[in-house]
C-alpha cells in the first residue's frame, strides 16, 4: 500500500501544520519512550536545533488543509520546540484519497512502533498491532515480513536496533 | 632638557658661546614653562632683575653664586636677542602678536607663577625701579622655596594673580612705597606688609609668608586639603567593574640578611648564589579604592529622595486640610457654650441650631446638605428596618442611622453563603454631644417626628441652603478670627472620619461605610470592603475619646459600656469562611476519586487551580486566572497580572504564596502529561501549544468534554455554571477579592498593601508606578506574614495532578 503514495515537497511555516481530527488511535494504550517536555525545564525535551533536526530526518506528510497525517509523533515532540513561524519542509500528498489517509493514520502507531524503538520494543509491536484492524494489519503484514533490507527500504529511517527487533518479531 | 630647550640652546650657539648648563641653570631660576613661551619677552627684562637680586642676596648674607652666573647668562642672551628674533625658525619664543588680553604669559599663571610675574612691566619710569626690585625680592623668595608642587602652586596662584594687577594706573601709588633699591629680603617683607596691608592687595603678602615660613606653608596647604575631603564620596567605580583583585607585591622578608650583611658575608668568602634573593614577593590585596556607591547607587538614592521629597509635599497639603487639635478645642469651646459669640447675628437660625448642626456634622463626618435632610425621631429607638434619621432616645445618647453605600441591587440567592450585610449604619454619637444638647435645652428631643433637622431649612432649595452656609461660614470666621484657629466646614466634617481609617485593622472605605459616605476617590475600593461595624464602632469611640481628651473636654464614652452594635456593612459578595472552607473541600474530595478518567480529573484540577489562584492571588475574574511561566518568579514569590484594562497601566505585582505557587507547579506537571498523553489526537490542545511559542508549558486553565472535544478556557462564565450546577457554590466568581480583601485587613495588614495587591490606585498614588518608594520584594515578604495563613485557614491546599 505505500507504493502508491505521491508526495509532493512544500516549505511552509510552522503554525500552518494543523493536527488532523480524521482519525483517533485508541490512546490509553499508547505509550512512548519520552515526553515532549523537559521535566526541569521550560522548553521541550529537544533543542530547538534537535527538534528542526528530527523534522528533517523524519518529515511531516501531509493532506488536505494541512493535517498532518503521518508523523503526528514527530509532531507531538517538537511541538514544544518550535516557533510559529519556523520554516519546515514537509512532504504534501496531493492526490491520496481520504480511505488512503484513513489507512495511513491507523497504521501510523505500529509504524511508530517500529521507527521509534519504544521501550516495550517487540512486544510493543506485537501489541499494537493486535489493536489495530485484523485486516489492515494483514495488508501491510507482507511489506513488514520483509527482509531486514526490504524494511529499510521502505522505513529509510530504521535504526539497526529496531530492524533487529522487527527481524526478530516476524520471522 | 625638553625639546624646545634644546632648540633655544642651539639657536644661542649660532650667535653666542653660551653653554646648556648655564641656559638651563637659568631656565630653572625662574622657573620657565618647558615650551619657553615668549621667553624673548623676558630676556631683555631678566639682567636688571637679577642684578638687583644679586645685591639683595650679598646684602641678606645669601648665597649669590647661582644669580651672578645666571646674570652672565642673562647678559649674553640680551646681546644676541636681536639675532635671535629675526630668526624665522625661533618665532615660537617670539612675544605673541596681538599681546593677549593677560600678556605675554597668558595662561600661564597657574602653573608657572613667577615666570608669569617676571614678564610683568610697569608704564611708569618713576616707579620702574621700585617695580623691578620687587620682583628680584619675588625671585629670590620662590628661589627659597625650591621645586614647587601642585598643592603649593594652588596657594600662590591668587598672589600672584594679584600682583598682576600692580601695574595698573590705580595701583601706581602703593609702589611709591616700595624701596627702588635693594633692601635685606627680611626688611623688604615687613615693609611690603606695612604697605599692602589693609589694602585691597594685601594677598601679595603672602608670596613672602610662604617663602618665610615653611611651615605655615604646610598649613595652608593642608587646610586646603581638609576641605577638598569634606564633599561627598566620590565613586571610582563603575557598576560593573571587578572588585579588587590579588597581585603579588615586592616584600623584604624578615629572615632574609640586610644589604650590609649580604655585603659582609660576600667580603668573607661567601657567593651572591647562596644569599638567594633578598625579595620575596606575597600576595596581598591591590587597593581598594571604592570608598562610596556607586553610580547607580547613587542614582538610586537620588530617586529615593525625589520621592521622599515628592510624597511629603502630598502629605503638607493633605495635613493642612485637616483639623488640629488646637481648631478641634476652639470649636468644643463653642459647642459646650464656654465660648460665646455675644454679638453675633444667628439670623437665619438660632444658635443652638448652629450647635446642632455643627455637632452633628463633626460626630457624623457628614456634609452639611446630608446633616440637614436628616429627619428627627424625639423619643424612638431605631428598628432593623428604620431609615436614616436622628434619633433621641430618652435619657439615652444620641443615635444617628446612616445609610452605607455597599452595593443593594442583589437578590438573596445569589448570596447563598456570603457574609450577611446591614444597609445601614448606626452612630452613637458620644455624651459629649448630648451635654451639649442639655446646654441649649435638647431642640431634637422636643416636638414630634419631623422630615427635617431644622423644619425652616429644606435642604433642596438652594436659596435657602445658600444662607445658612454663609452663617456657618460667618460663624467659622468669628471663631477663626477670634482665636487664631483655621476651621472650615470641611475640616470639621472629615477629622474623624481619617482617624477611624488610620486605625489598626480598618481602611478608608471602611471609614467611609460606617460615615454612610460614598466619596468618588474611595468608590471602588468602598465596593470591595466589608467592614465589621462593632469593630468600627469600637474604634470610633476610641477615637472620640482621645480627642476629648486633647482637648481638655468631658463627656467621654464609658469604655466598659458595649459598642452595642453589630453586624457588617458594605459589600455583599463575600463569602464566609464556612463557604470557601467547604468549596475547597469539595473539589479536593472529587479529586481523590479513583476512579475519574483522566479527563475528569483534568476538569477537576483545572477547577480546583483557576479557584485556588482566584482567592489566592485576587485575579478578577475577566478570563482563565492562569499565569504564563514568564510571568511567575517562584524565589520571590511574585507573579504579574494584567486582568484589566489598558496592561501598560493596569499589569501589576501580586504576592504568590507557597500553596499557589506549588499549585502552579503540580498544574504544569499535570499539563506536560495531559500533553504527552493527547498531543497527537486532540487539535485544539495541540495548538495551544504551537501558539505558545518556547515560552515553557501552557498553563492556560481548560475543560475538555471528551479526549478529542476542543478545549474550553475556564472563562468566568463557565466556570460559574460548573460550581453553581456541580458544587451550589452560587457566589460570583469575584468573590475571591472580596474575601482577601476583608481577611487582610482583619489581619491587620496596611491597606496600601492590600490595594496593591488587589490593584485598586487613584490617579498619583500607583503602587508601582515611577513615584512610589514601594520595594516589590518588601511587598512580597510583608503579604508572606497573611495570606498563606488565610489561604490555610480556608482549606487550601496543593493537589497534585496527573503528573509523573
């Protein structure tokens, strides 16, 4: 399902980006490894510098209006970072349907799972892919059984230690 | 040898064989500027000076070697001056031309006095030897004196000054008298004291006093420092220079062996090496050389000073609007009747109406228009529901009922909980008054109920008011002209009035509830006051009976009697104790439900906070009472706010006790993990954040509906539907002030303080505005000692929220 995608490439400022209402992934269940601010300090856990890092490496996709429909985590952590009016590039779906982005965002959690290393690590993806629909994850479920270089295709932006653990998880 | 001496010296040598010592010897004897300025003005004028302080000198039993040869030089010099001056090259030791306004030397007479003084020359062939003699006497004296130093140079400066004004015409005379040939320096400077003494010129003496002795030189010149030590410290060091630092400094050790052991012990055998160096060095401190404050200090000072100076001409005024005691006893004298006006024309009235009207208008602090629309009541005691009025209780005191300006247009449920309020206020006025009554035969107790104090008078025609205020200005006058005193109607209707506000734990406004006055300057602050009336009573009596005693006056309040009154006057929107106490311990219980969601106990906490900030603080309720993490300084306990109007004048510091700064905290903590857990799905909470810009967590106090609902600011509206419908809590949300305001001043905190904190000011007295001496961090350690005691009183106390 990721082949389809176009992706067109904008710079816009930061204030633009608006947090889709389209889809909501059962939240209690969710947990990450950090939260978005510093416990000490009144600014985010990343630097500013760290946050327009993050946002480079791991750009924000987005749809219609500006909602951000893949990377809301990304989102979510350099939210507390940023200036409104920050400059960041970010990949524009141009012509995805709305049942595409629907797809995309309820995927988006096991995604996370597996790029952001989570401390539940394998299980973590285990889990969360039990929360989601059977069917949507057995779509997907051939791309991610993939070998370790097939997933690093298609997730560029995997460390080596997840790649271990999806490796370990499905084969 | 400058260089300009040196060119003087080669310039010589094209003409004349004149060595550079002999120059320089000269040079120095009259003790020549290192640029020789018009020294060729001097050159034809120094052989008969020196010639004549050659003989002065083998007279006086001097050493003349040094001016025989300086003679020579001098002779020689004159000779190759015509040379000299043609020579284009030399021109800079050429006579200036024009001639300055002060001659040849001009600019020179602070700092080369007698080289100044040698190029003086007198218009008068008569007096010309006289003249030249005098300055031979000058030369040798300042030769005694050797090198001279600033400090000396300071003390000769206004002689010879002095002494340029002998060549004027004026001054022709006084020379006369001087000896035109020479003369042994000793007598020459008790003749030249005959001379000028007592004369305008007499300072030139003291060229000779100082060259006679040294020591009295020494005197001067230390009186002369004396007073340069007197003025103020001057500060050396700016505000941000480094302290004094350490550096090593060049120290003889005492161990080490003296120079003539060193040289001993080396004459016996022994090598330089082992002496090792006979100077150690140690650390010491370099000299401090602050000896005052600094520039900003002193800026500091001198605003401080500025506004000491600019807040007691405030207060001059305001104490000259008042009565003193001495006014207070002319006026007593008048109403007891020791006093008498005999031929004094009463007309309109008679003058017990005056007494009446005058006592009632100084025991009321009341207006002469309020005191003569009071209706009369002969023999009735006041019912709850009676009007204003007198009333002349039979062999009772006098009690007059006034009507409080506390706010009337509230209906009783939405007063559920407040602290009762009386609309008005009773004054038992002191038995002094009720002598005085006696004295004039009791008018107020005689007849039946009437509308008005004096039935002649009706305060609604203006003719009629426009008399009998001329008579009671007539009557101040009389009184005034008669005694010596500076009473007006005005200063008798206020002295009590301020002295019941200047009391221990009451205001102004509360002052003014308990006159039943509604003055502009104290209208806000009268509408967030309550006031206890028995405690005001009490003070009134107080009050009373200290100022009979003053002045010398009978009839005081028995002090064991009851003030017999009761009750509150003034706002109606404060909450008892009971109220908030309950409220507290409500949401505090709704907290500690296990069960809530999460976004249940977000609502809670927001609730609880925006309530707790609100009594704490005294926010008015115009939006959410949160603060931004920029606006708190959690070390002195000091927030910002801007609740209303115009923030440039209206933002104020507010005092944030402990419990409300660690609410804030447990707030902030509760917001990063409400964030963590519904940043990625609730939009609005996500664009809070973005529009927040880095500056810390949002602290903005909301309700959520559901995870993804948006959010809602706990407005004051909304925040009164959740208390009225959850909690019945139906008092308005800015009760909170209220209630501070009142427990402050219970507590006994100055009312300055309290306003401040409210952010309550008339125009000229801002709290923090750039006339007021009012420290922020004084502020915040005077409102330490009451409010976090009052919010512990009223159950408040930090929840933690759903932090980590």
């Amino acid at each position: 399902m990721f082949e389809g995608i176009e992706l067109e490439y904008k710079i816009i400022s930061f204030n633009q980006v608006n947090l889709s209402p389209i889809v909501v992934p059962n939240v209690p269940e969710v947990t990450y490894s950090c939260y978005p601010w510093h416990p000490d300090r009144n600014a985010g856990v990343l630097t500013r510098d760290g946050a327009l890092l993050l946002l480079k490496l791991y750009p924000l996709i987005l749809w219609d209006k500006n909602y951000c429909v893949v990377g809301r985590r990304v989102l979510h952590l350099v939210g507390p970072s940023l200036k409104s009016d920050d400059e960041i590039k970010v990949g524009y779906m141009t012509k995805a349907s709305k049942e595409d982005v629907i797809k995309l965002m309820k995927l988006e959690p096991l995604i996370n799972q597996i790029a952001f290393a989570t401390p539940a690590g394998g299980k973590g993806i285990f889990e969360t892919s039990r929360l989601i629909d059977k069917q949507l994850v057995a779509s997907v479920s051939q791309s991610l059984t993939q070998s370790v270089e097939v997933v690093s295709k298609m997730l560029s932006d995997c460390g080596i230690s997840t790649l271990f653990k999806l490796n370990a998880q499905f084969k | 040898m400058s260089d300009a001496r040196l060119r003087f010296v080669k310039a010589v040598n094209e003409h004349r064989q004149v060595s550079e010592d002999a120059i320089a010897d000269l040079v120095d004897l009259i003790k020549a500027p290192p640029t020789l300025k018009s020294f060729f003005h001097h050159i034809p004028l120094l052989p008969q000076v020196l010639e004549a302080a050659v003989s002065i000198a083998e007279m006086s039993d001097m050493d003349s070697g040094r001016f025989r040869k300086t003679l020579a030089t001098a002779n020689l010099l004159a000779s190759a001056l015509p040379e000299l001056e043609d020579d284009l090259r030399y021109r800079e030791f050429r006579t200036p031309n024009p001639i300055p306004r002060f001659g040849p030397c001009d600019g020179l007479l602070s700092s080369h006095p007698l080289y100044s003084a040698l190029a003086e020359t007198t218009p008068f062939k008569n007096i010309h030897n006289c003249f030249v003699h005098l300055k031979a006497q000058i030369l040798l004296a300042m030769e005694s004196l050797g090198t001279m130093d600033q400090e000396l140079l300071d003390v000769l400066h206004v002689p010879f000054a002095t002494f340029r004004s002998l060549t004027k015409q004026s001054n022709k005379d006084l020379l006369k008298e001087l000896p035109d040939k020479p003369v042994p320096v000793a007598s020459f400077a008790a003749i030249v004291m005959a001379v000028f003494q007592k004369t305008k010129l007499q300072t030139v003496c003291k060229i000779f006093e100082v060259a006679e002795n040294p020591l009295r030189r020494k005197r001067l010149v230390k009186k002369k420092t004396a007073v340069r030590k007197q003025g103020l410290p001057h500060p050396v060091r700016e505000d941000d220079e480094e302290p004094a630092a350490e550096y090593l400094r060049e120290v003889l050790p005492s161990t080490a062996l003296t120079q003539k052991e060193s040289a001993d012990y080396i004459d016996h055998g022994g090598l330089p090496e082992e002496l090792g160096s006979d100077i150690d060095l140690e650390p010491v401190l370099a000299p401090d050389h602050y000896h005052g404050p600094t520039w900003r200090q002193l800026a500091l000072q001198a605003q401080q000073g500025h506004n000491r100076r600019a807040m007691l001409n405030q207060f001059c005024p305001l104490a000259w609007n008042q009565a003193n005691l001495f006014d207070l006893k002319v006026l007593f004298e008048f109403l007891d009747g020791r006093k008498q006006l005999d031929n004094f024309d009463y007309q309109p009235l008679a003058r017990e109406d005056v007494i009446v009207i005058l006592g009632l208008m100084f025991f009321t602090c009341n207006s002469l228009e309020r005191v003569l629309s009071l209706p009369v009541f002969p023999g009735c005691d006041p019912q709850l529901d009676s009007g204003e009025g007198v009333y002349q209780r039979k062999g009772k005191h006098v009690l007059v009922r006034l009507r409080s300006p506390g706010p009337g247009l509230t209906r009783p449920r939405d007063l559920q909980g407040a602290i009762p309020v009386t609309q008005y206020s009773t004054i038992k006025l002191p038995p002094f008054f009720s002598r005085c009554l006696a004295q004039i035969g009791n008018p107020l107790s005689a007849g039946a109920t009437r509308f008005l104090l004096i039935e002649t008078v009706n305060p609604a025609d203006n003719a009629s008011m426009n008399n009998v205020l001329s008579l009671l200005r007539g009557v101040m006058g009389e009184l005034n002209s008669g005694a010596g005193a500076r009473l007006s109607l005005g200063r008798v209707s206020s002295y009590l009035l301020f002295r019941v506000a200047e009391a221990p734990h009451s205001d102004l406004p509360g002052a003014m509830l308990y006159f039943g006055r509604n003055d502009k300057f104290a209208r806000t602050r009268i509408h967030y006051t309550l006031a206890d009336s028995g405690l005001l009573a009490a003070t009134y009596r107080t009050c009373t009976n200290t100022l009979l005693d003053g002045v010398d006056c009978i009839g005081r309040f028995d002090p064991e009697e009851p003030a017999g009154t009761s009750g509150y006057l003034g706002t109606p929107f404060c909450p008892e104790e009971d109220t908030v106490r309950r409220l507290a311990a409500e949401l505090q219980a709704k907290l500690n439900v296990k069960s809530l969601s999460m976004i249940d106990y977000h609502n809670y906490i927001a609730l609880y906070t925006s309530m707790l900030i609100s009594f704490g603080t005294g926010y008015r309720a115009i939006h959410d009472p949160a603060f931004r993490e920029m606006e708190i300084d959690p070390q002195w306990g000091i927030g910002v706010i801007a609740d209303k109007g115009t923030a440039d004048y209206r933002t104020r510091y507010v005092y944030l006790a402990p419990v409300v700064l660690d609410q804030i905290r447990f707030y902030r903590e509760h917001m990063q993990a409400m964030y963590a857990h519904l940043g990625v799905i609730n939009p609005s909470l996500f664009d809070l954040v973005k529009t927040n810009d880095c500056e810390g967590v949002p602290l903005n106090l909301f309700w959520l509906a559901d995870e993804v609902a948006t959010l809602e600011l706990m407005t004051p509206g909304k925040t009164k539907v959740l208390l009225k419908n959850e909690f019945n809590y139906a008092i308005r949300l800015n009760a909170g002030r209220h209630y501070l305001k009142y427990h402050l001043i219970k507590a006994g905190c100055s009312p300055e303080l309290v306003e401040a904190q409210l952010g309550h000011w008339e125009a000229g007295q801002e709290p923090w505005g750039p006339f007021s001496n009012l420290d922020p961090l004084d502020f915040a350690r005077q409102m330490a000692g009451y409010i976090p005691d009052i919010m512990k009183c009223s159950g408040w106390r930090a929840l933690k929220g759903k932090g980590r």
